[in-house]
C-alpha cells in the first residue's frame, strides 16, 4: 500500500494530514512454543504489514478507527478503561495503557489502522498493529523509547491487557526485523544474531485456511504444562528457572518420573531449542539439506509431543515434499490450523505454490492462501 493513498484516506475522516508507521508481521522458520519458556526461536518479519495513521488533538481523546474492523472507538487518555472492551481496538488501548504505567506523556489523537496481515493465520497481526500503535502514540509525545523496551512493552499489552499469554518473538521481530535475514533470539537476554537468508530462496506460507476452536485454550494449557515441568525439574536443581535450563540428558534421566504428557512437552521443547540453534549454522553455512531435515524433526514434534498440529496442517505439509525447489517446511505458529512454512528456491517459487494448492484442494476440499515472500524490515516511519 502506498502511504500517500493512506494518508489521503485519514484526511478524509479526520480532516488533518497524518505520520504514518509500518509493522510487519512474521513467520517463525523454527522454535515453536520456546520464546514462553525462556528459549530460542528464529522468525524472520514479512511483507505483510499493519499500518498506523496518526495525528494530534488538541484535547485528551484518544479516537480510534479501523479500515477493516467496524466500530469507532473514543477514550479518554486521563480515564482509560481498566480493562478489555472485547473489541479489536483493545490492542491499540493496552498499548496506549501501558505506555502511560511506563511513564510515558500522551497527547491526545486520531488513529486509524489498516491491516494487511491475514487474521488467524498466525502470522502475527496482533503484535504488528501493537508495534505500530507504539511507534504512532509516542511519535506525538516527548519520550523516546529503543525497540527491544518497545517489544517489552507490546507484549506486555497483550499479556495484561488484551489477556493473551504470548512470548516475546512476535513483538521482537515486528520491531527488529531485517531484510533479507532471520533472527535467532535468544528469548531470556532478548540477545538477537541476525542470521543471511540465502538469495535466491523465497519463504512460501501456505495457509491452510482452517483455525480450530481450541487454539487458545489449548496455548494456555500447554503453558501450564510446561511450567509443571519447570517446577518438576526446579526440585532436581533450583538453578533450573525455565524449560531452557534443562539438558536432553537431565530430561532422558527423568523420562520414566514426568507423567507422560508433561515429558511428551518437556521433550518438544527441550529439543526444538537445540533445533532452532543448529538450524541457524545451517541456514548460515547455506546447508539446506540440514535445514529442510530439522524443519521436518520440529513439525513432528509439534504433531506428536507438543500435539498442536491438526490434520489440514499435517497434509499442507505432505503435500511440500517432493515439489521442485522444496528444502523443507512446517508448521508455523500456536497451532491447531494456520499456516506452513517452507524454504523454496525462487526460481520454483511459483510452480511450488500452483501445485501445492492443487494437493491440498484435492486432499480437503479446501482452496489456501499461498503467500511468496522475502524477509523484511521491521517497524518503521514511512511519513
């Protein structure tokens, strides 16, 4: 979208010219479920963005709009509600609340939003309208904030707020996203190493355009699970503070004491953390063979330890192997439908995603979303 036009767009709502802010959503090649348990995860931001228009009042109001969601939303900045409306402008409002608890001075505003990251497809929408919203309200203000203490701060929102207990991969790489690069982050010290994306792949997410009821509370209960294991191996080692801090071999040690689902979980995660940094000397030595072989491990992990794939995940993923270019792919994302993601050589990007969507429709019935990309910058002003 070109920013001119969306500027043009607020004008006419709003009657004044606006600053423009771009976030990009993300995709994670490897390290599901980890960032919550202090681990690694290496996501890389897209070309699916969240724009943010903006522009002072001279009152205390903060207003609200959307392009794409109804409902026109006004709050005052010195009386903000204490929690959720239940509404999607709750991410711009937790955002808004604890910018203020940090200290942040206000000033009152006109926003209007436009989102062209698909929703449920866990490509991370939430934490690109967030980081955006960021950017916008303290571009009217006197404080200025890094990007990693932004990162924080949204994900705060979405914890506190919005009341969904996400890590802090989306809101980091929407924020410190780099063209052409993944990042492996280290999610205790938030310490990223940006990692070269070879030239000539492109990053093919095929969305299975399915998004199973259970998928947040399932999320909240695999957090439980894990921390029970947390607590499990505390008592072995009080040093052991989260699933990150447990070796392969403390957890094979204790495989037959865990019950057995808390292992099964345990075991994903303890594994996809060595994963996620192994994938990363691979994706930078360029061996794609290794690559697309720990992909494959971590989906099956996701399906049979974790077990937050599903069936249309599992055959968006068959359908992959053996396509012309194909170096490996996954699932992506909390899970329970979404999307995958796949690492396919650009000159076959195309005739990937013609027939992969033809395997999948005739498998389910169901036509996807096939989406080529590159990885992009993070969070910018584009006025």
């Amino acid at each position: 979208m070109q920013a001119s036009e969306f500027a043009q767009r607020f004008e006419k709502v709003f009657a004044t010219r606006p600053r423009i802010f771009r976030a990009p959503g993300r995709v994670n090649l490897i390290g599901e479920h980890t960032d919550y348990n202090d681990g690694f995860v290496m996501p890389a931001a897209v070309g699916f963005s969240t724009y943010v228009a903006i522009a002072a009042r001279p009152d205390r109001k903060l207003v609200i709009r959307s392009e794409e969601f109804a409902g026109n939303f006004d709050f005052d900045l010195d009386h903000l509600p204490p929690q959720r409306t239940g509404s999607w402008c709750d991410y711009v409002l937790g955002v808004a609340t604890v910018l203020q608890q940090r200290g942040c001075e206000l000033a009152g505003a006109n926003l209007l939003a436009h989102g062209e990251v698909p929703i449920g497809a866990g490509l991370s929408s939430s934490a690109a309208i967030e980081v955006a919203s960021a950017l916008a309200l303290l571009s009217l203000g006197k404080t200025q904030l890094p990007l990693p203490e932004i990162a924080k701060l949204c994900r705060q929102a979405e914890n506190n707020f919005v009341g969904a207990r996400v890590g802090i991969m989306d809101q980091f790489v929407s924020c410190m996203g780099k063209a052409g690069h993944a990042i492996l982050l280290d999610c205790r010290s938030l310490e990223p190493q940006f990692v070269t994306i070879p030239a000539d792949l492109r990053l093919v997410v095929c969305n299975t355009m399915v998004k199973h009821d259970l998928a947040t509370g399932a999320y909240n209960t695999r957090r439980a699970e894990c921390e029970e294991g947390v607590r499990y191996f505390a008592k072995l080692d009080p040093a052991i503070r989260a699933l990150r801090d447990v070796s392969p071999n403390l957890l094979d040690q204790n495989a037959r004491d865990l019950p057995a689902t808390i292992w099964k979980r345990c075991c994903h995660v303890v594994r996809e953390n060595q994963r996620t940094t192994d994938a990363a000397r691979a994706l930078a030595r360029g061996d794609l063979g290794r690559m697309g072989e720990l992909m494959r491990e971590s989906h099956r992990s996701l399906r049979d330890l974790y077990e937050v794939s599903c069936r249309e995940l599992d055959i968006m993923v068959e359908a992959a192997e053996g396509l012309p270019g194909f170096c490996g792919g996954r699932m992506t994302g909390g899970g329970f439908g979404g999307c995958t993601v796949n690492l396919v050589r650009q000159e076959n990007a195309a005739e990937f995603a013609t027939q992969i969507t033809e395997r999948y429709r005739r498998a389910t019935g169901i036509i996807p979303q096939v989406y080529s990309c590159f990885a992009e910058n993070g969070v910018q002003a584009l006025s």
